[in-house]
C-alpha cells in the first residue's frame, strides 16, 4: 500500500537535498577557482576535490567509464529507494530514505555533467585528512543513521522475535 504522505515527505526532503548539494557546488566551484584551498579553521578547510571513485576515491582509477557505471547503479539504487519510501509507515524512514535519494541523486548530477564528483569539505588532525565530500555525502551518510535509528526504534516496538 502506498503512504503517500511519507512519499510527500521524502521526495520534498530528496529534491531539497539535490537542490542545495547543487547550489553548493556550484558556489565552492566558483569561489575556489583557480583551485586553491581556503583554510577555514586548524582542523577543516575548503578545497576542490573531483572524485572520480565512490566513496573514498575507490575505483577511481578505472577509467572514464566507471562514472556511467557508479551513476546507472546509483539512479537503480534511488529507483528501488523511491519505491520502499511509497511503503514507508514510519516518518523518520522516509526522512532516511529522502536524505538517502537526495544524496545519492546530487553525485549522479555530478557524474553526469562532469565525469566526477564535486567534494570541497576537508576535515583534519594532526597531518590526518578525512577524505574530501560534500553535501550529497553528508545528506547519504544522515540518511543511513536514521534508516539504522528507524530500525533500532521499529524493532523495539515490534518486540524480541520468536521461534
């Protein structure tokens, strides 16, 4: 059955997710070009990263055919992310599945206009740098600790299961 409120909800929060990763690439795309890092703090800075992998830069050195391949398996990933939302009973699961879609939905724009993705955040310590992301990262990553939270929770109310 399909809940249409909580498919409202996560498409809305999915196409706000897309439309602020894009705005904000585009604005750290022009303010750091010519590519230069702009130090912000000790421990993070802005500075343009095109990732041509997933996650991390794996698989980045698989040639220019990988981003069509990461970007059909993303748009397969949101299309059965889109129909577990129209399932959805629960809000804070479609919020999870909205961050998730959005996040996801924001690198294929990349990939697809750009061969890559477009990351500019860089946290660090002591010599120690996390890899670069961006909003779509941060939205994916958000969006999957509401889906773990959303089990954690449903499944408490469900009780212990039984054999």
């Amino acid at each position: 059955m399909i809940r249409r409120g909580n498919l409202a909800l996560g498409l809305a929060l999915a196409v706000l997710v897309v439309a602020l990763d894009q705005a904000s690439k585009a604005w750290m795309m022009a303010l750091l070009d010519p590519p230069r890092m702009v130090p912000l703090t000790g421990f993070f800075d802005l500075i343009p990263v095109w990732n041509r992998g997933v996650s991390f830069g794996i698989l980045a050195s698989h040639g220019g055919s990988t981003a069509w391949l990461l970007s059909g398996l993303a748009v397969a990933v949101a299309i059965g992310l889109i129909i577990w939302l129209g399932r959805a009973e629960r809000q804070l699961l479609a919020l999870g599945l909205g961050f998730v879609i959005g996040g996801a939905l924001g690198n294929v724009i990349d990939r697809s206009r750009f061969g890559a993705v477009f990351d500019f955040l860089d946290f660090h310590a002591a010599g120690w740098h996390f890899p670069a992301f961006n909003l779509a990262d941060s939205a994916i990553t958000l969006g999957v600790g509401l889906l773990l939270l959303d089990g954690l929770v449903s499944g408490r109310a469900a009780g212990p299961a039984r054999s």
